[in-house]
C-alpha cells in the first residue's frame, strides 16, 4: 500500500472526485446514500457520506468502532441522537442548514429526518470507517443470550427481532407499519444558539396535534465543575413575524421558499419556523 508522500508525489495524483457516484445504499428515489472515501479517492485522509432522505426516514442505530463522526445539514432538518455512556443519558439535537453534531468514537447513534427533501453530509476523521448496526446486533443475538442476559423472554424477543432481515440502513422497511410515536420523546432536545435567530430556550416537547410555534431550545455550556455540563436557559423571544410553512427551506420566515433552497441558499430571519409534528 502507498503511503500518503508516495501517493502525493506520484505523476498519476488525482485529488478531484465525484460524492455523487458511488451509492452505499438506496431505499428509494427519495432516501439514498452515497459516498467519498479513500476508495474512491486515494490521497484523501477522510471520508464522507452524502445523505438524502424523506420525512420520518431514519438512519438506523449504530456505532462505529475506529472513527469519530460529524453531521453538517445542507438542507432540510434533522434530529441526531447519541448514547452518552459516561452520563447514561441520550444526548438529541435538532439540526437547521449549516448546523453540526459529533458522534464520538465508539458512541451509539441514530438520525432522523424530520422532512422532505434533506440532505447532510456525515464527515469521518479516517477514510475507512468501521460499522456496527443495531439492526445485526438484534438479529444475530440469539434469544437465549438475551434471556441469560437480561430475563427477556425468550420467544417474544425472537418475535420481536423476525421482521429484521438484512442490515436496515435507512428505516422504516419498505411496507413497515408503524406505530404513531413522536420521535421526540422524553430525551431533552438542543439547538445551537442563535438557530433561526433565535436566543437559546427550553424545549417544548411534541404533544397530540402539536403543529403550533416551538417556543423552545438549549444548549450546553459548560458549567463550574470540571468536565461537567449543565442547559442554560435564556428568556423566552416572541416571534417578529408569521411562521414559515416550508421548514425545509432557508428561513425567510414568510411567502414562498426563497430562490435556490433546496442548496441552503437565504438570509435567516429573526424567528425560528413552526415545525408541524406529522408522527
């Protein structure tokens, strides 16, 4: 294998590459993955994937075992959850055009899509990133372990597990009926400051017909004690003007999507948009 001087000092060096070309996975039209890594691109240290999904997609649990993984939004919104072993406590955040989250080494983690037409990039710090789903985790668990384990009954877990078939990347199934369950649940929720110009505020959790202005968000900040962290809340900000109906789309906080949207183009207004819970 050519180390990286090699590779750089060879007369045949190409550091140019196509993301669009290569896909890892399709569901459908709508929900893909491709990508860019070291195979498609020797000289590069990192790698990438490039992530289109729907409405209430998601891209299943998981772990990677030798990287570290950062999600920056292009367009639409998500919202990426992690499993933080230190604090045993699920770390969500809700993510807007241009907005990161990191998934440490090793750290379990999901994404959701929560509309059409999104798309991010999920960065690595290696160009050959390992994966673990929980989707083979589950399946290839025999019922026996899990009874030893955890006193889970044996043939419900094996009922449970029977409709998992291969590795889901990008869930639902095809056909899958689902249960109507917020995605947002008892997990806090975090938003950087400033998203949608708006100061940092609790979130509001969804409820049945939640479909009214979101008057919440936090963040993190570190507190007195070394290596801990505490929310921090600012005062409530009203908003200036209507909501905006398009919460995929830059937010010009009225009318119709601004030109050039779907590629995160617009100026961001003083208010955040209302994002209609569609479970």
């Amino acid at each position: 294998m050519e180390t990286q001087t090699q590779l750089l000092q060879s007369p045949t060096l190409n550091l140019s590459a196509d993301s669009n070309t290569t896909v890892n996975y399709k569901r459908d039209a709508d929900n893909y993955i491709t990508q860019l890594f070291a195979e498609q691109l020797p000289a590069v240290q990192t790698g990438f994937f490039n992530a289109h999904m729907s409405k209430d997609k998601i891209v299943q649990p998981h772990w990677h075992t030798n990287v570290s993984e950062l999600v920056i939004v292009i367009c639409g919104e998500v919202v990426t959850t992690v499993f933080n072993p230190f604090t045993q406590q699920l770390m969500t955040y809700r993510l807007g055009p241009g907005q990161v989250s990191m998934f440490p080494k090793g750290w379990f983690h999901w994404i959701v899509s929560l509309c059409d037409v999104t798309h991010f990039l999920t960065v690595f710090d290696g160009p050959t990133p390992d994966i673990v789903y929980g989707s083979d985790f589950l399946r290839f668990t025999p019922k026996e372990i899990m009874n030893l384990a955890y006193c889970v009954n044996e043939e419900a877990y094996a009922k449970a597990v029977a409709p998992i078939q291969e590795s889901i990347i990008l869930g639902p199934p095809p056909g899958c009926v689902k249960a109507s369950t917020p995605i947002i649940q008892e997990a806090p929720v975090y938003a950087a400051a400033g998203y949608g110009g708006m100061s940092a505020q609790p979130v509001k959790q969804p409820v049945a017909g939640w479909n009214s202005f979101q008057q919440g968000y936090m963040y993190q900040q570190k507190a007195v004690e070394p290596e801990m962290w505490t929310p921090v809340y600012a005062q409530p900000v009203q908003p200036t003007g209507p909501v905006n109906p398009y919460p995929s789309a830059p937010y010009g906080g009225y009318g119709s999507p601004q030109a050039g949207w779907g590629q995160g183009v617009g100026q961001a207004m003083p208010y955040a948009p209302a994002y209609p819970y569609g479970g």
